[in-house]
C-alpha cells in the first residue's frame, strides 16, 4: 500500500483542513514538551504567528532516563487541547502506549516517535483508528524498514501516513543524530507518502536548525517539525535544540520564498 509503483501519484493528507504532501507543504512547530498552559499557548500563538500550520507538543515523552522529566501525560494533552482552542492549530502528540489510544481520541495528528517505530502492536493499534498518523524513523532502521512499518499501519486501514526523517544513529558524535537528506529523496522514490523532516532531533543544536531545515526543503521534502521553546534554556527537555519564537519567527520568512521557489504550496 505505500509503495510507489502501485500509486504513481503523491498522496496528500489532510489533517483538519492542512494539506501535506503532492505539492502542499506544512510546518510542524511547538516545544519539546508541554510545561505549562502559559508555556504552551504562548509557543502556540507565537509558532501560528510565525506560520507554521500544525502545533506539536510532547505529553508523554521517552526519555532514555527514567529520571528525566516525563512529561505531563493526560494533563499536558488537556493543556495542549486549550492551545488548539486558543489558536485553532491542529495538534500533534506522540503516543508510546496502545492503552492510551482513547487519550487520544481528539488529537488530530498522532505521532509514533522514532523509539517505537517497530512497536507492531502499536502501528497496528494507530491502523485500526481513523486519524491520521506521523510516523518518525527509528534510531537505526533502514529506509526498507521505515516503509514497512507505514506498510503496518495501512494494512489495518489506515492509509493517512506522513514520515518524517530525524536523524539516525552513525560514527558521528558532534550531533546528536545524523540528518539523511538522501533519506528524502530515496523515500519519495520508494513510495508515495509525504516525507518531511525533523531538523531538531536530526542534529541537537539550535544554531544548526536553519541550515537543515532549508536544506531539507531543496531536498523535497513535504513539510518541516521545529522544535521552538518559549524559553530553550529552562526547557525542561531538549532546549538545546529548540529554537526561541523570534528565530522560528526569522526562519519561516525564509522557508516560505524557498517553498514558493520550489513551486510548492504552504
Ligand atoms: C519528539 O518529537 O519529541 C521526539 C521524541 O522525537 P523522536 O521520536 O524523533 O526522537
Ligand atoms: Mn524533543
């Protein structure tokens, strides 16, 4: 279902009212994690502001250490619902557990982070529901198998996928992953799915964030998530790599005239 050779054209997904993919090309932005009401409808409005179509916002976060902040779970999600309402953003939230789907009922775009890629009974939990799916690439897992894990979720159904590259595991230490922008293009050849890209997770550093993410748009990629924090250096996880309203703010102008450049619609 998601290979290319049987769907020559680009499918477009709809995520109340916001068109990815075939053309369409939408910016995912909000903190890494939801900290507060204050904290996430300010980084709503300001994201919106700015231009990005979609708020993201981590409730239920995996942390490599159980003594990290874990993030709000059913309370964040409440939170992030009431910066939907003061905004009107669609929301997107990562789910790490097929016991929280009825949590999660109301979000409009669920996310399977990159550590549950191949969590089958999760994939196949998001197929057998209706809303549409963002779908991170694993760790270490090949493109093959990126594809397979959408190919899970379609199989039960649900055919409204986007992936989203966000670095993967190599030799290199000074990042924190490394971005595969041939990854992007590879994908778009291998099938049909809107592809967008996480330049935030991809790299770990703020300052790196603009570079890849306009590259990523001359990559062809669909869209972009930005991680931007009302406050990067008390964020209470991954600050380092978010960017403060003001440099989303100064990045969208750019990202919107290299879209328009690209023929591509945002
Ligand atoms: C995230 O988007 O906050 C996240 C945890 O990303 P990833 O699964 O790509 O590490
Ligand atoms: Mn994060």
């Amino acid at each position: 279902k998601a290979n290319r050779k049987f769907h020559p054209d680009d499918s477009v997904i709809d995520v109340e009212g916001v068109k990815i993919g075939g053309g369409s090309f939408a910016v995912i932005a909000g903190p890494c994690s939801i900290e507060s009401e204050e904290q996430i409808t300010y980084c709503a409005q300001r994201v919106k502001a700015a231009g990005a179509s979609l708020l993201r916002g981590g409730a239920f976060k995996p942390r490599t250490s159980p003594y990290s902040f874990q993030g709000m779970r059913s309370e964040g999600l409440d939170l992030l619902k009431l910066a939907r309402r003061a905004t009107g953003s669609p929301i997107v939230t990562e789910i790490m557990n097929t016991e929280h789907l009825p949590l999660f009922e109301n979000v409009d775009l669920i996310q399977v982070g990159a550590r549950n890629m191949q969590n089958f009974e999760l994939l196949k939990a998001v197929g057998r529901q209706k809303k549409p799916v963002l779908l991170k690439r694993g760790l270490a897992n090949t493109l093959e198998e990126f594809v397979m894990s959408a190919e899970y979720i379609m199989a039960e159904g649900n055919e409204n996928v986007i992936l989203c590259e966000r670095g993967i595991r190599t030799f290199e230490t000074s990042m924190r992953n490394t971005l595969d922008l041939a990854g992007v293009v590879m994908l778009h050849k291998m099938t049909h799915l809107p592809v967008i890209v996480d330049p935030s997770h991809a790299c770990g550093h703020a300052w790196m964030v603009p570079q890849l993410a306009k590259a990523a748009v001359a990559a062809g990629a669909d869209g972009l998530m930005i991680e931007v924090h009302n406050d990067p250096a008390k964020a209470k996880c991954d600050g380092a790599q978010s960017l403060t309203p003001d440099q989303f703010d100064e990045l969208m102008g750019f990202i919107r005239k290299e879209v328009e450049f690209f023929g591509k619609k945002m």
